[in-house]
C-alpha cells in the first residue's frame, strides 16, 4: 500500500470527484489513459499525483505492472473569501473553494 497527497489544489472538490471517479480501482496503465482523454482541469494533477505514487512504489521495490489505484480520495481543503461589490454598497461572498486529494495503491493478488 503506497500513498501520495496534493494539498490545496485550487479547484473545487465537486469538480476534481468527477475525474478522480474514472480512475478508481483501475490499474496503473488504464487509469493514465483514462485521464489523458478525460478533457478536465483536474486530469493533468491527478495523473501526476498517481505517477508520484507509483515513483513511491518503485523506491520500495513494487512493479509498476501490479499496481492499482486502491482509493482515490477527495477532501474539502481551506476556503478563501472574498468579496464582490454590489449594488447598494453591499457585498457579495465569493468563496474560492480548495481540494486535498490522496491516491492509494495497492499490488494486485496475483493468482498462479
């Protein structure tokens, strides 16, 4: 079981789920190219997050071609607030909205 973390990726959590859903429990080699074509924002962080893990992986010694994304994990990070100026000298909150994201893999059981 390998992990690797993105903290405070400034996209909202709602939007990187959607991306971090197509990788789930896939192996190494289809979860790359599942993202590649996804046509997100999100895409391009998590494939690099899964490829960090799988560096991770090989510093302990696993092979590449037995790995799976075992969870993929998406919390809410901090939330930034600002203001809008509106009518009337009110303000109007913007919430610029953050994403904690974990990537665990796991070895196949390799059944022979």
């Amino acid at each position: 079981m390998v992990t690797a973390s993105l903290s405070n990726y400034r996209q909202s959590p709602r939007k990187v789920r959607v991306v971090a859903d197509l990788v789930r429990g896939k192996s190494i080699d289809k979860a790359i190219e599942a993202l590649e074509f996804a046509g997100k924002r999100a895409a391009l962080p998590i494939k690099k997050l899964i490829l960090s893990a799988v560096a991770n992986a090989e510093s302990q010694g696993l092979v590449k071609a037995d790995l799976t994304v075992s969870s993929i994990r998406i919390d809410q990070g901090v939330v930034m607030k600002r203001m809008m100026p509106r009518a009337r000298g009110r303000g109007f909150p913007i919430k610029k909205r953050t994403s904690h994201v974990k990537v665990v893999l796991s070895s196949k059981n390799v059944v022979k």
